[in-house]
C-alpha cells in the first residue's frame, strides 16, 4: 500500500519535470491515498466474501480415528475466514460399510472413491504420532490419490504447540515459538525507549525529591544496586531507590522484606509499599537491560531457590524482565511467604510472555499506579 501511495504521489513530479506545474501535488496524493484506502476495504470485503463460498474453498477430507477426525472436523468449520471446506470424515480403523458415507463418515477403505466423487482437494491425516504403523498404513492408502495429503500436528503432544515450518526446505514441527520476533521486537523496544524516555521526563522531580529523602533519612547511598537475572538469564546490574540500612543490606538478596522488617527505613517503608523505589530502573530500561512490562527480576539467591522448586521458572527469561508486569497488577507483588505464590507468579508470567501485545503493555501500564496504591503484600 504505501509503495503504491508513493509512486502516485510521485506522479506530479514527474509532470513537473515535463514542465508542468505543481499546483496539483496536494490534491494528487490525497486523492491517491483515499483511493488507496478505498481499494483495500473494497478487496478485503471481496476476500471475505470468496471465503465464505463453498465454489472456490479447499474441499477437506479428514482421516484418522472418530474422536481426533471429528475434532478437527469442527475446527475447521469453524475456522474463519472460511477457505477449507469439510466434506467428511475417513475412518482408517472403521470396516467397508460400518458407516456410509451418506452420513458423512466412511471407512478408510473407501478413500478412492470419496475422493473422486467429493472433488476432495485436500487430505487431512488426524492419528496419534506415536503409532508410526498406522501413520505409514494410512499414507500407503493416500498415496496414489490426486489430492494434498497434511499431516496434522498431533493435539494431544503437549511437546508441538508452536505449529509447522520450513527450516533449509525441510518441513519441521514447531516446538516452542519465541515470544518476540520481526516487527514485535521493534515495537517493543520502541515502546520501552519513547514511553520510558517520557516518563522519566515526568517523573525526574519525583525521583529528586526521593534521593533527598533517602539520603536525609538515613547514612548511606542513595541507590542500591543488585545483580539480578535478565533475558536470557544474562547477569545485569538492577538499580533501586536504597529502602534499608546501609549496614544491613544484602547484594545477592537473602532473606526477602517482611513486615514490619527492621532492616527498612522509615522513608523505605513508604517506598516499597508503593513501588517508587523501583523508579530507577527506568534507566535500566533505557540502557536495554530491562523492559517497562515483563516478568520482576528476582534477585540471584531467590533465583537459584526457586528455579529447583517451582516448574518452568526459569522460561520467565524468555523476555526481558520489566519495572512491573502481568502478575503484579494481578496481585502478586511483594513478598512470596511460599512457593504456592512464587508459583501463581510464574503462571502469570509465562501467560504475559506467550500472549505478549502492545495493547497488553498498555494494559498493564495504565493498571500499574493502582496496584502500587493499594500496597498489597509490599513491606
């Protein structure tokens, strides 16, 4: 589309260089641009339209055992838009006239002549991966037919969820997929450097008037730095506003704030009940260590905890960890008393990290200032 609006919109340039003149620039690219958009409704609304007729969709045939076949059967009729079109299901472990076709299901046997008389296109093979046998026994049957033959991905393996692909030409199944690839990667860093850059704009007389209360309230640094775990469980350097004592800080992270805990200020209560220490990791974020949204870096000591006890924790890493996230506007921020919390957490991580969108960012940013009012869990 633009490539398009660009070559219209060069159009007068080049009636000028004939000598022509160049009043009708303007006019020239908006009418090309309204022109443009016009033309892609009116082709989307065409597509729509094909999709839902029956004339020019795939015609499928599913083959596999009843509840698999069936599944996918309707998977595919609810698919939309619409460019496959079910026509039946073949058993493969169904006898000659158990089920006629008239029912719209048959037996495997009968594939030649389903296919000639239903116009199939396509072949759908439903069986379980693990009964190579019955696989090759099926595709013996498929073979001489003038159809495509898929194998579907087998829905009860929790190991493929990512679905098919082509690697050096070979057709591969897809295990995992990464959560931010292409044009994702841009948005979020985009993301991460604007709005960062905006909100520490905004909030750079907030964080001076906190590094004159930390320093004031007690002797010691104004920030505290951690080494903690990012993307890729890559070691990065995790600034804070300092919220203890000096003298009784732990660099690695030991025992985690509870409380009433007497390691925190007074000024450092108020901080981390609501998050402001963590305002400081907008440098972070700008330096490309960290994201505005992702899953809390932990510090090293409770990493290496709860890595042993707690499934998948470590898949948290798959994106960069952020100032605040999915599980803490959902209420888990804070002190994880068990491993049943630190769990829940991980849950909600993993759901950010696979189910990851701008508007999900948005989501969270706009949620974030509330769950730090409420100062749920946070000593």
């Amino acid at each position: 589309v633009a490539a398009g609006l660009a070559v219209a919109a060069a159009a007068p340039l080049v009636l000028l260089l004939a000598g022509r003149a160049l009043d009708g620039v303007p006019a020239w690219a908006g009418l090309a641009a309204a022109l443009t958009f016009l033309s892609r409704l009116a082709w989307g609304a065409l597509l729509a339209r094909l999709a839902r007729s029956v004339a020019v969709s795939r015609r499928v045939l599913v083959v596999g055992d009843r509840d698999r076949a069936l599944a996918l059967l309707a998977t595919i009729a609810g698919a939309m838009p619409r460019w496959a079109f079910p026509v039946g299901v073949l058993l493969d472990r169904e006898p000659p006239g158990r089920a006629r076709f008239g029912g719209f299901v048959a037996s495997l046997a009968e594939a030649e002549r389903v296919v000639r008389e239903e116009a199939v296109d396509d072949v759908v093979v439903a069986l379980p991966w693990s009964e190579p046998e019955r696989l090759a026994a099926c595709l013996d049957v498929l073979k001489p037919l003038p159809v495509d033959v898929h194998l579907c991905p087998d829905t009860a393996d929790p190991f493929v969820d990512g679905g098919t692909s082509l690697l050096a030409g070979v057709p591969m199944a897809r295990l995992r997929v990464k959560p931010l690839a292409g044009a994702a990667v841009v948005v979020k860093a985009v993301e991460d450097r604007v709005l960062g850059t905006l909100l520490l704009l905004v909030l750079a007389p907030l964080m001076a008037a906190i590094a004159a209360a930390v320093k004031l309230g007690s002797p010691g640094p104004v920030l505290f730095r951690q080494r903690r775990l990012g993307y890729a469980n890559i070691p990065f350097t995790c600034m804070k506003f300092r919220s203890m004592r000096a003298d009784l800080g732990e660099p690695e992270g030991g025992a985690q704030a509870t409380r009433g805990d007497p390691r925190v200020t007074r000024i450092g209560r108020f901080l981390r009940r609501t998050s402001l220490d963590e305002l400081p990791q907008l440098f972070n974020v700008l330096g490309g260590s960290m994201s505005l949204v992702g899953p809390r870096p932990h510090a090293v000591a409770h990493h290496h905890i709860y890595e042993r006890l707690v499934d998948d924790y470590r898949c948290r890493h798959r994106m960069k960890p952020g100032i605040t996230g999915w599980a803490q506007v959902n209420g888990l921020r804070g002190e994880t008393a068990s491993v049943e919390q630190m769990r829940k957490r991980v849950l909600c991580d993993l759901w950010y990290v696979e189910h990851w969108s701008l508007g999900l960012d948005l989501r969270v940013l706009a949620r974030t200032p509330f769950a730090c009012l409420k100062g749920t869990n946070a000593y």
